[in-house]
C-alpha cells in the first residue's frame, strides 16, 4: 500500500513545500510550517471523485445587464463603503484587532436589517449566544429579531441556514474558528480556513444571501491567514483605529461592487458605533492655526473628499542617528521627502530629530500628501506658520518638481465649504468652471521653502520691530 504523501503549509502566507524548514521561504516566518495530509481539502476531494464535465454555453460581452441588487443597513457609512449596501449573494471578509468594534457594528447592521422584516443570522464561533445577548442589551438592540447560534461547523452551519426562508445577511464570526470535514487539520490552519471559505462562499453564490466573515488580524495589521482567501472573496473592509482615539475608520481595500478605498467614519460612544456624516471637519477640530509645523492636507480617500493636518516636529538632535518617527503616513515617503529637501531645497535635516504625525488617526496613503508634508517640515524648521485658511497637496518628484494629483475640484470644493480661501497646489491638468478659491500654483519645492522662509523672516522683523529698546531708555 502506497504510503499516504503529505505537505508542509505556511500557517502565515499558505505557502506549500516539500519539506519541513524552519523559516518559510515565500513570506520569512519562522516556526510557521505545519504538516497537512494532501488528501485533505476541496481540491483533493474533487480529485478522488472526478468524473467527466459537461460542456457549457459561452456568451459574448454585448449584451444587457442590470445592476445588482442591494440591501441597505440604514447605516450610511457601512453602505458608502459597501458601494451602496450589500450585494445580494456577495462574500465580505472583515478585518479588525480585537476590541476595535467589528462585532458592535456587526450587531447593530444586524439589528437595523432584522427591524426592516429581513431575516438575518448571526453565527458566532468565539463567543457564547448568552454573551451576544449581553453586548445586545448594552446597545439596546435586544428586541431586534436577529437569529443567534454559536455553532464552527460548516456544514451544521449550511445546514441550518438552508431551512426556511432565505436570509438577507449571515455573520460568520469569525473564519479561523470554523472547521469542516472535508480538510483534516485543526480550525485556524491555513487548509481549515481555505476550504470553510469556499464552502461558505459556494452557500451565498447558490442561495443569494450576503455572508459577512469575520477575521483576525496580525500584528502588523494584516489579515491572518492565506491570502488566497481575500482572492476568493467579493469585497475586504478593514477597521481601523486608534486606542487613544475615539474614532473608527471603516477602509473597503477591495470591492468587486463598489470603489476601493472608500471610507467610512465612526464615533465609538456608550450606545455603540455613531456615524460622523463630516470626517473633514472632525479631523480638524481643535487645531492651533497659531503653531509652527502644521499643514492642512486635502486628501481623498476613495469617492470621499477629506481633510485633514499634518502635524510635524523638526528639532535639534544630541544622538549620533537622528530619530524619524511617522504616525499615520509611510515611513519611506517621508524619508524620500526629506531627500528632496535636502538635495533640491538646501535645507539641513541631517541633524535633527524628525516627528511627523496625521492628526485623528487617519491613515494617509495617497502621494498628494508629499506637498503638505514638505510644507509641515519646512514650517517647523524655520518657524513661520502656515496661513490657516489654506491647504496643500501635490505629489513630489525626486527632481524637486510638484506632480499633478486627480481630482482637484472635489478637493478645492471640500477646502471651500469647510472656509478655506487658498490652496496650494501644482499646475492642474483638469478642465473645469472656475475654482472656488484661490489656487497658488507650485512647480517646484524650492519656490515653496522660499515662501515659506520669506514669511518666516518678515515675521521676526516684525517681532524685533515691535521689541522695546532698553537701552535708549
């Protein structure tokens, strides 16, 4: 009798070797290679049972075609970055750490869908039905009719759903807890977690229900688990957030049905998730105009225009190795920020620490930010403040020059309904009516350090100037 083959995964990335190592090659985790039977999982059990396939009609890409159908929560920020509300028969992976609020707001979309006559199943493999009552009752959604079980066995779980009416949303929370006998590993493998992923998913594409999964993350934020899984699914949404802050930042990274990036913010109060319908002002509320080193940056974060100050502290440095510290933007863009300062502007940051901070712990990934970031740097250097009724953006090139970003308008429209009355921007390659306030055009980062610098220099004549002589006295 043949002896049984089996493979090594990476519990980490889903990586399959020959052999046992100590460190995975694809993703450099140690300690992550656990041995799987290669007889287990969907895969192999098609290929014990395969039989001949059946031919299939092809069709052309002319044709009609409709929009699919929705179903709105009530809850606008979750249907923004939904794309307008769940697609019916849609697969949504959400990713959190623990105690960010994807179970509140699980529970209160749950509430709001069930209150609209739909029937909606909660499925929870972590936690007791008795404390999701409790969580419930604290939000005072207890009298909602939302169906509860605690149950990790996918096909129990199918199973159950499969009796009666069909329903609108199921929660599955979370992935790494279910387990199915088609793969034999322990729930939370990389095997476990693929194939009750697929079967979860074949559900919700026969039947047309939307299935929400719930899975953890890593430490760096990432979504534990393989990435094959965020392949296989229909839309991943992030929840983002800062413990010192009150505020959750809802990031859709990819959406079959809708636009990426998209965000949605919320408020973390007694009564649960409220929703913040003005991120912008939000974001900017209790600001020093009055402080070196700050810079408004009007961003947009998918469909949604947004702003938001960047905050930075240039100061003189007693170690060997100045300090770079970043909070809510990309370490490399700054570093490549302070490069084309140095080489194209003459600045000296060589020898001083360098603090950079995105107020209200939103995360900034756009290259737009570089302008306001070099405006924050500069300003803190020299001290001169930066005008408080303007805003920056524009991309950095590594020759010095200011790169055109997309969407202008929506960027210069958000800055004037919020009373901003100029912005600083490069040359717009946009066609359109007459912007709303004053654009001040930059081409290159040396003329934006010399503004800059010139109004730092006039404001300390005009400190020496109003100085009382002492001794003329």
């Amino acid at each position: 009798m043949a002896k049984a083959r089996s493979n090594f995964t990476c519990q980490s990335c889903g990586a399959v070797s020959q052999r046992w190592v100590g460190r995975c090659e694809s993703c450099g985790a140690w300690n992550s290679i656990t041995e799987e039977s290669a007889v287990s999982g969907i895969g192999a059990q098609a290929a014990r049972t395969a039989k001949k396939g059946r031919a299939f009609a092809l069709e052309g890409l002319t044709g009609s075609s409709a929009s699919p159908p929705r179903i709105m929560t009530g809850i606008g920020e979750l249907d923004r970055v939904t794309g307008g509300g769940f697609v019916a028969g849609s697969v949504i992976l959400l990713g959190g750490e623990p105690g960010i609020g994807k179970s509140t707001l699980l529970i209160q979309a749950c509430a709001m869908l069930a209150n609209q006559g739909r029937r909606v199943v909660y499925i929870s493999g972590e936690e007791a039905v008795a404390q999701v009552r409790l969580r419930a009752e604290r939000l005072g959604l207890a009298s909602a009719p939302v169906q509860l079980a605690a149950e990790t066995s996918v096909e129990n779980i199918i199973a159950t759903l499969s009796e009666g009416e069909c329903p609108a949303l199921v929660i599955i929370d979370s992935i790494q807890t279910m387990w199915t006998d088609a793969a034999d590993s322990t729930p939370g493998t990389v095997t476990q977690v693929r194939c009750s992923a697929q079967a979860l998913i074949r559900y919700a594409k026969t039947s047309g229900a939307a299935v929400i999964l719930v899975g953890h993350v890593t430490k760096d934020g990432q979504i534990a688990g393989p990435r094959v899984v965020e392949h296989m699914v229909d839309a991943v949404v992030s929840f983002e957030g800062d413990g010192g802050h009150h505020f959750r930042i809802l990031r859709s990274v990819k959406n079959r049905f809708g636009a990426t990036d998209e965000i949605g913010v919320f408020e973390m109060t007694g009564r649960g998730l409220g929703e913040v319908t003005n991120p912008s002002a939000m974001f900017l509320s209790g600001r020093d105009v009055s402080a070196a080193g700050a810079a408004v940056f009007a961003g947009i974060e998918g469909t949604r225009p947004v702003l938001v100050e960047m905050q930075a502290l240039v100061a003189p440095t007693s170690l060997g190795t100045p300090r770079r510290a970043v909070v809510g933007w990309d370490p490399a863009r700054l570093s490549m920020v302070i490069a084309v300062l140095e080489a194209h502007a003459g600045l000296r940051l060589g020898q001083h620490d360098i603090y950079l901070s995105v107020a209200g712990g939103l995360r900034i990934g756009e290259p737009a930010a570089d302008l306001a970031a070099a405006a924050a740097l500069v300003s803190s250097l020299t001290g001169a403040v930066l005008p408080s009724d303007s805003v920056y953006f524009g991309e950095l090139a590594l020759s010095g020059s200011i790169r055109p970003v997309t969407h202008n308008a929506l960027r210069l429209k958000e800055a004037a309904k919020l009373g901003f009355n100029s912005a600083v921007s490069p040359v717009s390659r946009e066609a359109g009516d007459q912007p709303p306030l004053t654009v001040n055009s930059c081409t290159h980062i040396a003329s934006l350090v010399a503004d800059i610098a010139a109004a730092g220099a006039q404001k300390t004549r005009k400190k020496e100037q109003a100085r009382p002589d002492y001794a003329t006295q």
